[in-house]
C-alpha cells in the first residue's frame, strides 16, 4: 500500500487534466484552492492545503496537512460522477501516506425529492480523518430541490465495521440568494466511541459557508471533532479559478 499515493496521483492528474472531449466543447478543468487552519482546544493546531481539478464527470485532488506535533500527511484521490434523470452516483478514491487507503460510493435517487445511500471503505490504517463523519460506513438519508435556489437535506453515517458505534446526523442547508452568492449551514450531531473508549453523546456543532462569487470562506465549530477529545474551530477559505 505505500506505493498506493504516487500510482493514484498519476491517475488523478491525467484525468482532471485529460483534453475535454467533444461534449465538454473548448471548456478545460476547473481548479478550487482550500487553505484551512484547524485549531484544537488541546492546543495541537494544524494547518491544511488542498487544490481539487475537475474536468467533466472527474475530479482529482491532492493535500497536505501538518500540526504542531510535527505529524504531516500528504493525500491524493479521485472521483468519478455518474448523472443520470433519476440516479446520481460518485465513486471516490483516496490514499494518503502511511499506506491509507479509503473507496466509497454514494447516489441520490430520484429527481427534486431523493434518497441518499451510501457506502465506504478503509484499510483501517492510522490517518488524520479531516471528514467530521466515520468513514468505515453507511450512509441513509432524503433530500430536497423542490424550493427554489434552496436544496436540503438530512443524513445519517454510521459505522458499520469497527464496532465503535460512531453515528453522525447532518441536516444541511444551501440557499443560492443570487449567481454570485450561496449561503451553506450544516448542523451535525453525533455519538459514538472515540479512540479513547470515551462515550460521546449527542455532541451538537455546525458548520457556517459563505460563497461569493469565486472566493469562498467556511468555519466550523465542532466538538470530539472526528471523535478525538478535543473542541476544534475550522476556518477555511479559498477561491475557485
């Protein structure tokens, strides 16, 4: 599995960076540059960069996240989107240094109103989990586009594996006011075990997003934050181009 990171970034760049075909016209990748500082109530801040490339139906992605513990890891992944007029479907990849490997499939079925489901993978190697959700898991939920410029939805992840009986509900918020601004609100509960065998229950936080047209700025305040001890805000920010 060490070899898993190079071999997945060579893949990721020559798709998102593929030529467009006939269908995507003159179009080339779009490309969405994230900087974000993770700030832990245990003192160990990390600071992360992450550039995504997405021409079409692909998206790659490569990161690298250090604390002041002097831990890094280096990531890269690919998905794949499948749109259909009832079936929508993403499967993605992820490697990281270490050997971690992560593969999960998700779809929402059905058209203004729809289902979600969805499935994930892990090699269960040690890895900073920048996602608030376990990823050895299940995903279940519903949604909604039938308001205009507004899209909801409600979803369950719950580890399905490991025993740690990690549960992660979402209810989120996307509100479109004009072409230049969007305004997201994600407020999660959770319970389940952290890695010290501490019981987290019905721990509430949220995470704030404001776009404006290619800039964007996101903060979260989240305690067990990926079910560790620690309360940690997130800011980040960036800019598509």
């Amino acid at each position: 599995m060490r070899t898993a990171l190079p071999c997945l970034l060579a893949l990721a760049c020559a798709s998102a960076c593929a030529p467009a075909s006939a269908a995507d016209g003159d179009a080339g990748p779009d490309f969405k540059l994230t900087l974000g500082r993770y700030a832990s109530s245990d003192g160990n801040t990390g600071l992360d960069a992450n550039l995504r490339g997405g021409l079409g139906p692909h998206t790659a992605w490569v990161g690298l996240y250090r604390d002041h513990s002097g831990y890094r890891q280096a990531r890269a992944g690919y998905e794949y989107r499948v749109d259909g007029e009832t079936l929508r479907t993403v499967f993605s990849l992820q490697s990281a240094s270490g050997g971690v490997a992560v593969g999960s499939v998700t779809s929402e079925i059905g058209g203004a109103n729809y289902a979600i489901v969805g499935f994930g993978r892990t090699n269960v190697r040690n890895y900073v989990n920048l996602n608030v959700d376990p990823n050895d898991a299940i995903t279940l939920g519903i949604g909604s586009r039938a308001l205009a410029q507004t899209e909801l939805t409600l979803f369950n992840v719950h580890d399905d594996r490991l025993h740690s009986g990690q549960n992660v509900t979402h209810f989120v918020l996307r509100r479109r006011f004009d072409a230049e601004q969007r305004l997201t609100v994600d407020f999660f509960v959770k319970r389940g075990l952290t890695g010290d065998g501490e019981f987290v229950r019905n721990d509430k936080s949220i995470s704030l997003g404001y776009d404006r047209g290619p800039l964007f700025v996101r903060f979260a305040y989240d305690p067990h934050a990926g079910f560790t001890a620690p309360t940690q805000r997130r800011l980040q920010f960036g800019a598509r181009f």
